[in-house]
C-alpha cells in the first residue's frame, strides 16, 4: 500500500458489557516493577477480547470492604449510581478461553490504588472487572508501524507484536527504569525494539520517548503510530507526528494512560486522539 491510498479508519467493535467478579490464581513478578495477576473462574465465560489496546475497568474495594461495589450495568451502559465502584483501566495482557484465565499485568508506582492492590495482591483475593466495552480495530494492512510506550503500556505494546502480521516492520520503543525492566516479546513481525533506560528519574518525567520518535528513520510506505503513556509526557509526540512528520490523523494514536499528579486520569478527557 501507498501513502496515495487513504488511510484506513480505526474501528470501535462494541462488545456486550458485563460486570464479573474474578478470584486471583496466580501472582508472578514479570520485571521488578510489574506484577502479572491471574485472574480465573467461570465468570469469565463470554470475556471478549480482539485488539492490541483492549482493557478492562478494574474495580477496587473500599478500604476494610471485602469486595467491590458493583457497577450498575443496563443495556451494555454503565449506569450512574449513588455509590459507584473504585475503577482503574488496566490492559487485557493475556486471556485465555480454554484455562478461563485473565493476566493483567499491575505496574508498581508506589501509591494509588491499583499499585497497593497489585503490591499486596496474592492468590484467593478477588476483584471487580468491568469491560472490555469495546475493541479499537485497526485494520492491519500498513507498510510500517511505530510503537512508543512506557511501563503501563507495555502490556499493550506486548500485545501489538504478537498480534502484528508476518514480516511487517515495526519500530517500538519502550521506556523502563533499567535492563532489570526489559521483557521479550514473540513476535511473527520484522520488529525492532529499542529499550531506553530513564534511571532514577521519575516516570513520565522524560523525553526519552519523544527524541527517539523524532530520530526515528521510518520506512517509505503507509504507516500507523501508536503511543503510549503519561499524557504530557506524550503532548509533543503527538504534535511531532502530526504536524512535522505529516501522519494524518487515522494513521496516528496517542493515548494518555495516566497524569502525573492526578489520581485516576481518564483518557477520554480530551488526551486520546486518533486525530
Ligand atoms: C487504556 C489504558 C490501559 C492501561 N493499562 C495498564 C496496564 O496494563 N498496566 C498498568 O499498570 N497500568 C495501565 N494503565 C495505567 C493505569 O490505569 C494508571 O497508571 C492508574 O493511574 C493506576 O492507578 P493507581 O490507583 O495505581 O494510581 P492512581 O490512584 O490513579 O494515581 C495515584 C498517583 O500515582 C500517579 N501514577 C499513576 N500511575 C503511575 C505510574 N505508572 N507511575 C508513576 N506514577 C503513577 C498518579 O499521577 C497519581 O499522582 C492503563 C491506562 C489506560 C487508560
């Protein structure tokens, strides 16, 4: 495909919503700073999952509450409610059908309750998860593909090289503390993944992503961007492969998937553009 041909469009599969209380199996490290959780039981039945971005809403316990609140779901709406549950997005890393199995893999920031829950989480804990609600489906017919993510968006980046079709180039950034964070990923692609090593500067507080999207040599062709991360960090990625590197919207998604500072950022909040 040429760059003549229009780009083609992302697709929102909605899938049915349902809400389902999962009991934890297993608790692996999978670096350091993530911790894999698997989740299973019969619950799982009719889980839907597709796209390399499908995630989930995690729903937390009130503090000394043995379980969740339970989302009001109607007609595949999550319905206001006097009291709502604790919700944080979290990525579909893996699911397995014939295991009826979830991984979900929880990074260790420090504080927030999602990080708490993954710090402590062990097996026979359960946990609310609400979703997926739907699959962005990107058709795979580019010549190239640029991906950029830091810790949270590795389990989706991890996800986009096992999904991508034979051959195809990818370029994929990753941006981790250290060597002792990095993870192998099987991939059918013809990939590159550069890891860059931000030290003991917080994260989301660099621009190491951003120089190496700028110093990216990318192939002639049709290309699609994904990146992911702390939404400022993610702001002059965004601007760059728009208005420098000329990508046109449908071919660029820049997804926020926390805030630095803001505890539950929503990334629909104007930050998560395919424009
Ligand atoms: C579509 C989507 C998919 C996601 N997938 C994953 C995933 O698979 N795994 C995963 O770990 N996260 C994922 N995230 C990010 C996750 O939802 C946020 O990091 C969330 O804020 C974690 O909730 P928390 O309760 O730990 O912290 P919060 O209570 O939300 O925040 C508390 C404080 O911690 C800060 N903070 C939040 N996250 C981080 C971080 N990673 N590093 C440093 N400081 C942080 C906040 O800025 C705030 O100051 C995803 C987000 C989205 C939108």
């Amino acid at each position: 495909m040429t760059t003549e041909t229009a780009p083609p469009r992302m697709r929102i599969v909605r899938h049915p919503l349902k809400y389902r209380l999962l009991e934890v199996r297993r608790v692996t490290r999978v670096t350091p700073g993530t911790v894999r959780v698997t989740f299973g039981g019969p619950d799982l039945e009719g889980f839907c999952e597709q796209a390399p971005t499908d995630h989930v809403k995690l729903c937390f316990a009130e503090d000394g509450a043995a379980l969740p609140v339970a989302p009001v779901v109607e007609n595949d709406t999550w319905m206001d409610a006097p009291v709502e549950p604790i919700t944080r997005d979290y990525t579909v890393r893996h699911y397995r059908r014939a295991e009826q199995e979830l991984d979900i893999d929880m990074v260790l920031h420090g504080s927030g309750v999602g990080s708490s829950w993954a710090e402590a989480a062990e097996p026979g804990m359960r946990l609310g998860v609400l979703g997926p609600r739907g699959s962005e489906e990107i058709p795979f017919v580019h010549d190239w593909y640029l991906l950029a993510a830091e810790e949270t968006a590795i389990p989706a980046l991890g996800r986009w090289l096992e999904m991508l079709p034979a051959g195809v180039k990818v370029i994929a950034f990753a941006e981790v503390p250290g060597p002792e964070h990095e993870q192998v990923f099987e991939t059918a692609a013809d990939a590159t993944v550069t890891w860059l090593h931000r030290g003991d500067a917080p994260a989301g507080s660099t621009d190491l992503l951003e120089r190496a999207v700028r110093a990216a040599q990318l192939p002639p062709g049709l290309g699609f961007a994904w990146v992911a991360g702390e939404a400022n960090a993610l702001k002059p990625i965004r601007r760059h492969l728009r208005a420098e590197r000329g990508l046109d919207r449908h071919q660029v998604d820049v997804d926020g998937y926390w805030k630095r500072g803001v505890a539950n950022h929503d990334h629909h909040e104007g930050e998560h553009e395919h424009a």
